[in-house]
C-alpha cells in the first residue's frame, strides 16, 4: 500500500501565510472557504497548494447505550461532495476539465506543453500535481499558460478538495480547457474524482504492453488512452496493436489515440478530440442558462 | 490502493456520525468492499488500526463485507458477475468486459455506545 496517500503535506503556490486547522472548528483567517479534512494547508510561491496532517481529534460528549447505527454512507463520501462543487462552478463557467493520469514518466507534462502550443490562444489553465517541487507547473508557465502547483506531500493522488482550492487560484475565463496533472500513479488517482469531465490517461509505448491488464482500474475510469512516444516504437519493439488490444480487453469503450508529444503525430486529432468535447459542454452551458433565463 | 485515505474518510464519517447521534465509543464497525474497489483489505484493516486512534473508534472492531462484481460482456451482451477483473465472461468466454458493479466502499453500519 501507498504508506501515507492523501494525507502528506501538501502546498499550494501563492500565498506567503499559512495556517492550521483541525476537525470540526471554526477557524479564523483570510480564505472564505470551510475545511472537511484536517492537517493544513501552506500557499507558497504562485498560488502553489500545499496540505498536510495533523493529528487531529474531538471529544463527544454524550449518551451510552450500545445501539447499531445504520450508516450506508460512502467511505469517499466527503471527496465526492468536493468533486460536485468543482463540477458545478465548472459547468456554470461552460468550461472543460480533463484529468490527466498515467505512471510517472509517461510524458505528461511534454505532451501537456505540446498541447498548449497547438491550442494558440484558446483560453486554458493547468492544475499539476506532484508530490514535491514545481518543476511541472514551472513548464508550463513557460509556455505562457497559467498553472497551479499542488505539492501533495506523501500523499499519492489529488482529491477534489485540493482541486478546490487550486480552482481558488485560477482566475478562468468562460469556455476554459483546465487540464489537471494528476500525480504519477496508476493506482489510487482512478478512486477520487476531482469534478472533472473525463479523465485521459497516457501510456508510454516504453512502458510494455500488459501494463492495462496490471492496472486495470485507472484504464477503465479513463474516457480516452494517449498512447505516447510513437517515435520510440521501432527502438524498443513496441506492439501497438497489442496495446489497444489490452486497453480494450478492460475497458471496450475506451477510445485510442497514438501521439507523439515529441515529433508532434497525432497530436492534431488528440487537439481536435479536446475542441470537440469542449465545444459540446459549452454549447450545453449556454442552452441551460437560456433555458433559466426564459 | 489508498488505504490510509480510505480509513482518514471512515474516522470523519465516525466523528459526524458521533455529533449526529450522540455516541462516545463504537465498538464495531462494518464496510461494504466490491471486489473491483481496488482496496488491500490487509492494509486497510492495519491503516483503520492506526487512524482510529484518538477517535470514537480506536479499538473498534473491523468487518469488512465482500461484494461482487458484476460486468457487462461485449460479446455476448450480458451481466455477468465476475471473481476476478480479469476473468472471461463466464457465459460465452469473451474477454471484453466492463465493470458494472463491484466499486463499492461504504459504511453499511455501526455499533455504538
């Protein structure tokens, strides 16, 4: 198992100041926003998100009579409630997120600066996670786009709650792509939703064909496969058929695309594929306010 | 999986429950698991153990209740329930199948005190 995911120290860009907060307490300090989780949260340079634990407890006062409490309630319970806020301020912006997973070393954040560039001037930020350094986000600033970093400590996935506040940080236009890096990992990330419209998931022709089949999880939760670095096929004998094989042996709906980030193949219809999908949510947005406004 | 994450969203859950209901102490706590929930059962039971400590819930005991999982078959076009997510389709021995059922994680229930 992942020793502490979803609980490290995490950091987000930004802010000089940082605070603490525990369970079930009111807390003062200059964000509007409310706290599920405990730990805390540090915002460094750039708006940069960083959270963390903290042991944290409550004493309840109460009645004692052994009695059975009927519970039902989801163990990601509180995730999801974050998730549906970030879904809901999305689609009221008609803009399109897309979660991007893979094992670390996939060529995320290239095929991510690739993809910025072939984009021009449509309006688009990016949400990177990683447990430490912001490396990432500093690449993509490079290429002129805005970027979030969210350092998540030991923890091995963002959740919705981090998004959250990286969403904060973002000033979005209408009509926005918002790509968010997740952490390199093919286990846990397929778990929380983080209130975006699908997730992609990139896998490395370097990486071996069986690896849908050892990870079958994050590739049934994924929309759409990028098989990157085409341009390594013929050097280390890549089958790329048996790859699609294996994406669609778990999961037959899943669509493949093959790119590659660095010679730029493919990268036309996998930009085509984003202004399509973005460009049916922003239709729906602007139908559904028409409709509230009649 | 994230079995540390997992047990961090059950102690919240116990701590709302005990604002809710009035409790001091659980003594017993039940999970529903799908097969296809990707939970380590060994690491969460160990996680719960060391999460619950200082909550309602340290000491409680843990039961984990196995739920199937299900898919539908592209071939054949059928639900099917399946041990493994990798199996065949039972019924034709196609290999196309998408999980239908079995991502469960949830608190069925508590005993309390």
């Amino acid at each position: 198992m992942c020793t502490v995911c979803g609980c490290g120290d995490t950091t987000v860009e930004g802010h000089s100041h940082g605070h603490e907060h525990g369970h079930g307490h009111d807390h003062d300090h200059g964000h509007d926003h409310s706290h599920d989780h405990h730990g805390h949260h540090h915002h460094g340079a750039h708006g940069d998100l960083h959270f963390g634990t903290g042991p944290a407890g409550v004493s309840v006062g109460g009645m004692s009579q052994e009695r059975l409490i009927q519970v039902e309630t989801d163990i990601l319970a509180k995730n999801d409630a974050h998730a549906r806020t970030n879904r809901a301020r999305l689609a009221g912006l008609g803009a399109y997120a897309v979660n991007l997973v893979s094992s670390p070393g996939s060529g995320k954040t290239t095929l991510l600066c690739a993809t910025i560039r072939a984009l021009g001037d449509t309006p688009l930020a990016v949400i990177e996670g990683d447990q430490q350094t912001a490396n990432d986000a500093d690449r993509i600033r490079a290429t002129g786009a805005p970027a979030i970093q969210i350092n998540t400590g030991k923890g091995c996935h963002l959740d919705g709650h981090m998004v959250g506040h990286a969403l904060d940080h973002l000033d979005l236009a209408p009509e926005s792509l918002v790509f968010i890096e997740n952490v390199g990992n093919l286990v846990c990330p397929a778990g929380f939703d983080l209130g975006e419209d699908c997730k992609v998931a990139i896998l490395s022709v370097t990486e071996g064909e069986d690896k849908p089949l050892k990870y079958p999880d994050m590739f049934t939760a994924a929309r759409l496969a990028i098989l990157n670095k085409t341009d390594l096929a013929p050097y280390c004998d890549a089958d790329l058929d048996a790859y699609e094989a294996n994406l669609r042996r778990v999961n037959p709906a899943i669509e493949v695309l093959r790119v590659s980030a660095r010679t730029g193949e493919g990268l036309d219809i996998w930009i085509a594929w984003l202004r399509a999908q973005a460009g049916i949510k922003a239709l729906r947005a602007k139908s559904a306010q028409t409709q509230a406004a009649e | 999986m994230h079995e540390m994450s997992l047990a961090e969203g059950i102690r919240s859950i116990v701590e709302d429950q005990a604002r809710a209901h009035a409790f001091d102490r659980v003594s017993r706590l039940r999970l529903e698991i799908g097969r296809f929930a990707g939970v380590e059962k060994d690491a969460l039971a160990f996680a719960f153990d060391v999460v619950m400590r200082g909550s309602p819930a340290e000491g409680a005991v843990l039961e984990m209740i196995d739920l199937p999982g299900s898919a539908l078959c592209y071939d054949c076009l059928k639900t099917v329930e399946l041990n493994d997510r990798l199996d065949p389709c039972p019924l034709c021995g196609g290999g196309r199948l998408l999980p239908q059922g079995g991502d469960e994680m949830r608190i069925k229930d508590m005993e309390v005190a």
